[in-house]
C-alpha cells in the first residue's frame, strides 16, 4: 500500500527538536524528530491530554514553538508570517476534529465549500474539473451522505455520524496534500468507524494526500502504513527555552 | 460565501438578533420622531407668522415686540399713536398694513382689534392664508371672529354672543356687558396663536371703551350701544401694525425710516430675524431633548455589543472551525464587525419604517391637536446623517467584540480549550 517516496519530493511534514509551552501555562511539550511521507498514512496513539491536540497545533501552523523546525512540504512555517501561514494551512491541510466539526447553522454542502473559502489555489485546482457545488455534492455522495440532506437543511440536524462524513469531505475537498484528523471516529461505534475511515482511506487513494491520525484506539492501528506512540517522539526531559522565539 | 454564513450564523440566534434589532430599531425611530419634531416645531414656530415684512410698534425690545404682537404674550409698554400709524401707512414703499389692538380678552383668551385687511394678508405656515370653518368675517360693529381653539375649549358657535373683559385676567372684574359681541365665523384650526385669539374690529374696541378713561369707567357715563354706532370711532392709538412692502427691497429702507421716526419712538422688526431671536432662547430646551434621545441610541448600541459579546463563549468551536479552514484571526475579527454593522442596518432600516408607520398614523393627530405640522417624507438631509452616523456607529461598536474574538481565537488556537 505505501508507495515509496521519491527522494526529490520533500516530506509531507518534517518536525525537528520542537519544542514549545502554552503561554502562561506549566505545559510543555518537545518532538525531537518527526516525519510523515508523501502519500504516507501515519496513525499517532496517544492518551488524551498528553499534548496530541498540540501537536496537531503546531503542524497546522496555528501555534508557533519556541524552538525548532517545523516544515511543511518543504516550507518551514517560522519563515511565514501568520497570515502566510493561514494561507498555508487553507490551501495544503484538511483537518478533522474530534466532533463539532461543522458549522451548525450552514448546510452540510455549505461547510464542505468553506474548506475552500480561503483557499483561492485550492478551489482553482477544484474548478478545473468541476465547479466547487458539484465536487462538494460529489464528495459528499461518495462518503455516503444521502443526496436530499446535503442542502437545505442545516448541519445540525445531522446525526454524528453523518456530521464526521461531512467533516471528512470539508477537510477532503480539492485534494490537499496533508489531512489532519484530531479522534475523528471517537464519536462513533465499532461498525460505523470502520466504514468511515474506508471512505476516507478510498478518497486519499484518489488524490495520494497524506493522512495523519491521532488517536488512543489501538485498534485502528491495523489500517495504517505507520503507527507511532506519541511518547516515543516526545521529549519531555529536555525544557524548551520560553525565552527564544 | 462569509457574508452569506455569518447572515445564517445570525438567523441561526434570531430571536437575540431580533430582540437587538428591535431595541436599535426603536432608539433610531424615537430619535428620528425627536428630530422631526425638533424641525416640526421649529419651522411651526417659524411659520407662526409669513408674508409680513415688518413689524411695528412703540418702541422696546424685537422679542418683546413680537411677543404681545404675534403671540399674545405679555403687554405692550406703550400704544403707538393713529397719526403714526397713517404717516406710515401712507408711505409709497407700503403696499397694505394691518393695524392691532390688544389690551381686552374673553374668558382667558386674548381679543384683538383688527381690520378686515388681517384676513386678508396675515399669514402663516409657507404662506397659508387664514381661511373660515364657519361664519365670514366681521361685518358689524359688534361682530367678533373666534379662532378655533377658542370656539372649541368654549363651546362656541357661529351666533352666539359673547362679552369681552377688560384687562387680561381669565376673570375680568370688569366687563364689557353693555356691549355683547356676536360670533360672525370661526376660524380653521392654524396651529398659531391666531387659534386662541378672539377677533374683532379695531371699531369696536373703540366703541367699548367710549365710556372709559384711564382703565376704568367714567362713572355716570353709559352710551347706549346704539349710541356709539353714530359716533367717529376711529382710535387714537394702536398696539401694533404688521406691515408688507411693495418691494422687499424696500424694507430696510422703510425699517430704517420707521426706527428714526421724528415724532414718536418706535420700532420697526423683520418678523424673520425676531423669531430666529426668540428661539435662540428657548432652543435650550431642544437640545436636551435630542441630547436625551441620544443617550437611547447610545444605550441601544451598547446593548448590541453585549449580545454580540454574551455570544462569543458559544462560538468558540465555530471560530476555530474557521480557523481551521485557514481563517486569519481578523477575519474572524471582521465577521464580528460585519455581524454588527449588519444589526445596525437592519436597526436602522426597521427604525426608519416604524418611523415612518408613525409618522403617517400619528402626523395627521398631531397637526390636528397640537398644530405641529410634521412633514411625512422619507429622511433626508441630517436625518439621512443621522442614520448613517448611526450604522458608522454600530460598525464601530463592532470593534469590541471583535478584538475580543481575535483574542479568543489565537489563544484557542485550533483546539477550543475551556
């Protein structure tokens, strides 16, 4: 299943000797050295609280660390300013939460199209297929969301279930080249997970984005080319240095 | 897109929306109501009196002057003499003058002598002329035309008699009774003091007071009415004239020419420049009602920044879903500015309507009732500023709760942490 990277092609992500604190806060949290591939599925477990959240944070560009390197296809974050950054994370990363992924009061089509709204690349890679109502729908479709409640209703109406499908196509759409899922199934059974993370898995077939999961079920560890223990990238001992930016 | 989702965000918490919309809506409709009446009250009193170029009088103060002549408030210190009246009258520049009387009343309400030329020239509102709900002018010695106010409160038709007072109190000791008026006509409701004034000749005044000197009856002298009708009852002296020119040009040439009158002191006022004058000093009162109504407005915008603000906690997760998607935290920012400067239109576009609801329902009452005239038209000029202030306002308001959210979402970060 895993296609071997070129050596050319930058990794997907590449974290070296991070090391970072919530402001004002005795939580602190360090990665030594992490790397996803191109294409590469990679499955994080990790109890809850043991900093996953922060570490998804800092991939997606929302928090800065203090110290290291964080680079994301080859662009290292520091070198962005924040505005950059935004822009960054809207055109190469889908992300999916645990649960309240949706706006409540927007259509499960209109929260599929806000994953474009801020991603002018994105949506022009998106638009020269097709335009970004019919791709939407079609995503939707094929992670199993009934066509008549795509539209016209709002998202909370949604069951669960239905609300992470279209979580997954907001994070889907356009094809970035990273999708971020923060405990995506955790809000849903045995049975239900397992046909969610097919769709999901058919969909990255299609466009070879990379996927990083991170979850404590160890169970889904079956399903992905790499599974990595939080603890083992960690680097607790080594205090990162809150004065240097 | 943005602007489609944040107006589905607000219908998604209507019923706060529209209660906030509500509050905005009527603060702007009571200020637009205390604006144009404002304007309404102040173009009333404008208009009180219109198409007389000057006033005269014995001579002290403009405002004093058009006081006892225009509103009936207050004396005159002195008369002006009939020998005066027709050297002016008389002047080439002078195209018609209305002489006036005052000095006696009816139950409370002031009677003026006049002539017939008052119907014919006095003025008011945007050049109204004055104009009868029942009755005609005064064509007898012992007619009397009542204004509207006066036939209303007193319960007055056209023939009724009725007797003048001497003096001014609402009881006169004194009275007329020898001499009972009749009512020849009513005027129509005018919104000026014209509506509570009692009209009669210049005449008439004269043939009432035959028997009198120095504000008492001559004790042992009674002319028969009839008696007095033979008489020359021209009077020796008048209270005021209102004057029109035969050219406006000529105004301040015979205003000039009347302040410098040799034989006599007397004083001659453009009504215009006395009523800008007189309301200068209760202006006063105007200001404190908008600046009341300003409070309202200014208390409506802080209600709606902390609705806004009450909703922030709530919207987290929807902030970091924003995020999320790659949102700047000032977009997320601006969302909130937009969401306030949109309550802020729909405040002051449902303000304006429930303005204009009640201007139409309650315009007609008022004019009937108060003789304010309120024009029904849409705002414009320093109305339209008004409203516009009002939604820069409401915009800006919206900085509050956006620095708010800005703060939120990068302490947030992409997890919502509480």
């Amino acid at each position: 299943m895993t296609e071997p990277s070129t050596p050319s092609a930058p990794p997907t992500v590449l974290l070296e000797h991070v090391a970072f604190q919530w402001p004002g806060s005795a939580f602190r949290f360090g990665v030594d050295r992490f790397r996803i591939e191109k294409a590469e599925r990679v499955l994080l477990l990790g109890p809850s609280g043991g900093g996953k959240s922060t570490l998804l944070g800092l991939i997606s560009g929302i928090s800065q660390p203090q110290k290291g390197l964080i680079e994301l296809l080859g662009t290292d974050l520091a070198k962005l300013s924040s505005a950059q950054r935004d822009r960054f994370r809207a055109e190469h990363l889908g992300v999916i939460f645990q649960m309240f992924n949706l706006l409540p009061y927007a259509s499960a089509l209109d929260n599929v199209r806000l994953g474009l709204s801020f991603a002018p690349k994105r949506e022009r890679r998106v638009r020269e297929k097709e335009t970004p109502e019919k791709a939407a729908a079609r995503l939707l479709t094929a992670l199993g969301l009934p066509e008549d409640i795509q539209t016209g209703q709002p998202a909370s109406l949604l069951s669960s279930g239905q609300q992470q499908r279209v979580a997954a196509a907001r994070a889907l759409i356009g094809d970035p080249e990273l999708v971020i899922a923060d405990e995506p199934t955790s809000a849903l059974d045995g049975e239900s997970q397992q046909a969610f993370l097919e769709l999901i898995f058919k969909q990255l077939d299609r466009s070879g984005s990379s996927l990083l999961m991170v979850s404590h079920d160890e169970r889904l560890s079956r399903w992905f080319d790499r599974v990595i223990r939080l603890a083992d990238i960690k680097h607790r001992e080594e205090a990162p240095d809150a004065a240097t930016s | 897109m943005l602007l489609r989702l944040s107006l589905q965000s607000l219908a998604n918490r209507r019923s706060t929306a529209l209660l906030t919309i509500l509050a905005l809506a009527i603060s702007i409709a009571l200020f637009l109501s205390v604006e144009r009446v404002r304007t309404g009250a102040r173009a009333s009193f404008g208009n009180t009196i219109a198409g007389t170029d000057l006033i005269v009088g014995a001579r002290s103060g403009s405002v004093q002057l058009l006081l006892y002549s225009v509103f009936r408030i207050g004396n005159a210190t002195n008369n002006m003499t009939w020998e005066s009246y027709r050297d002016i009258a008389d002047r080439p520049e002078v195209a018609w003058t209305v002489p006036i009387s005052l000095g006696d009343s009816h139950r409370g309400f002031r009677v003026m002598g006049t002539t017939d030329a008052y119907f014919e020239h006095y003025r008011f509102r945007g050049n109204a002329p004055l104009t009868f709900a029942g009755g005609k002018r005064f064509d007898d010695l012992f007619d009397a035309v009542l204004g509207a106010d006066v036939a209303a409160d007193l319960g007055y038709k056209v023939g009724d008699p009725i007797v003048v007072a001497h003096g001014l109190g609402a009881v006169g000791f004194t009275k007329h009774e020898d001499m009972p008026f009749w009512v020849s006509g009513i005027l129509a409701k005018t919104g000026t003091p014209v509506d509570r004034t009692v009209h009669v000749s210049l005449k008439a005044i004269e043939a009432i007071h035959v028997d009198w000197q120095s504000g008492a009856r001559t004790p042992g002298r009674s002319t028969g009415a009839d008696a007095v009708r033979a008489m020359d009852l021209t009077p020796k002296s008048i209270t005021a004239v209102l004057v029109g020119v035969t050219s406006k040009l000529k105004t301040f040439r015979l205003q000039r020419h009347i302040n410098e009158y040799p034989q006599e002191p007397l004083l001659a006022v453009l009504p215009g420049v006395a009523l800008q004058e007189l309301w200068s000093l209760i202006g006063v009162a105007e200001s404190a009602l908008a600046g009341v109504s300003g409070m309202v407005v200014l208390t409506a915008l802080i209600g709606m920044v902390a609705a806004i603000l009450s909703s922030l906690s709530e919207r987290r997760r929807e902030m970091a879903i924003l995020r999320a998607v790659g949102a700047g935290p000032s977009i997320v920012g601006c969302l909130m500015i937009l969401e306030a400067g949109t309550l802020a239109l729909a405040g002051a576009f449902t303000g304006t309507f429930l303005f204009l609801a009640g201007l139409a329902i309650a315009g007609p009452i008022v004019d009937q009732a108060y003789g304010l005239y309120l024009p029904f038209s849409l705002p414009s000029g320093r109305e339209f500023l008004i409203l516009a202030g009002f939604v820069c306002g409401g915009i800006l308001s919206g900085l509050v709760p956006a620095i708010g959210a800005y703060r939120m979402s990068l302490a947030d970060g992409m997890t919502v942490r509480q």
